[in-house]
C-alpha cells in the first residue's frame, strides 16, 4: 500500500509505516510505471509469503500441525475442505470443490482431466455432500499419514 500511494502522491503521501527516506523511496518509485510497480509488489507478496504456511496452490495452507488445510469460498464466505497430509491432496480437494461448483470455468491446481471420475461421482450430491465427502477424504488422508498401513 505504502509503495503505491508513494508511487501516485509523492512525499506528501500518507502512509501506514515509516519509510527510511521518503525523497528516495519516491525517486526510485518513480522510475517505474505503474505496470511495472504492481508486477514488482505482487513479486513481492510471492516471496514474503514463503514462509512455509503457504503453497504455490489455491485454497491450501499449512497447518501448525504440519497438515495441509484446503479453503474455498462460497457464496462470500469460507467454506473448510479438510486437512490433509499433503499439499497436493489439499490441492486436488480444492479443485474438486471448484469444479462442483463452477464446471468447466472452475480455476484449478491441476488438470480437469485429472478428475473426470470424481466429478461424476460427486455431480449427483448437494453441495453439503460433497463439502463432508472431501472433510472425510481429508480426515482418511491425516489419519493414514500419522498410522501408515503395512
């Protein structure tokens, strides 16, 4: 925020944060475009947000646990998925969320292709269903990472 206010208002911006040198802050801002500045800041984001609690995939953090949570919104609010052993678990718990809710037009983690055979089984039930389908598959992914079967 502070950066782009910088950027748009100069010195005589109002910021959140002490920044070490206004003057300078705002030369160097200013040798970007606007284009250019907000590619920089979502870089930015990207590389504070490694930080282990993240993943590069929608709808998935990490746990304190160690676990992997899958998150997807609906209707504005968050809607839990699961916790899962993995990433991609989460992942592919999100996507098949997505897909229920959105087909073709979902954003995805991975391929539609990946979940042909899902979709269908899951195409029949209420969304209800198919949010405890996935907390149950994520409940059985926890439960056989903390006690693998021979």
């Amino acid at each position: 925020y502070d950066k782009a206010t910088l950027h748009r208002y100069g010195s005589a911006a109002k910021l959140n944060s002490r920044v070490g040198d206004p003057e300078e802050e705002v030369r160097k801002l200013a040798e970007l475009s606007w284009d250019e500045l907000v590619a920089s800041l979502r870089s930015e984001a990207r590389r504070a947000s490694c930080d282990g609690q993240t993943s590069r995939f929608r709808g998935v953090k990490k746990l304190p646990s160690g676990k992997w949570q899958a998150k997807t919104a609906m209707k504005g609010k968050q809607v839990y998925l699961g916790s899962y052993a993995t990433k991609e678990e989460a992942a592919a718990a999100y996507d098949k969320a997505t897909l229920h809710m959105y087909g073709s037009a979902a954003k995805l983690n991975f391929s539609e292709e990946n979940y042909e055979e899902e979709a269908r089984k899951l195409a029949g039930l209420s969304w209800e269903e198919v949010v405890a389908t996935l907390r149950q598959e994520g409940h059985n992914s926890s439960a056989n990472s903390k006690h693998p079967q021979p």
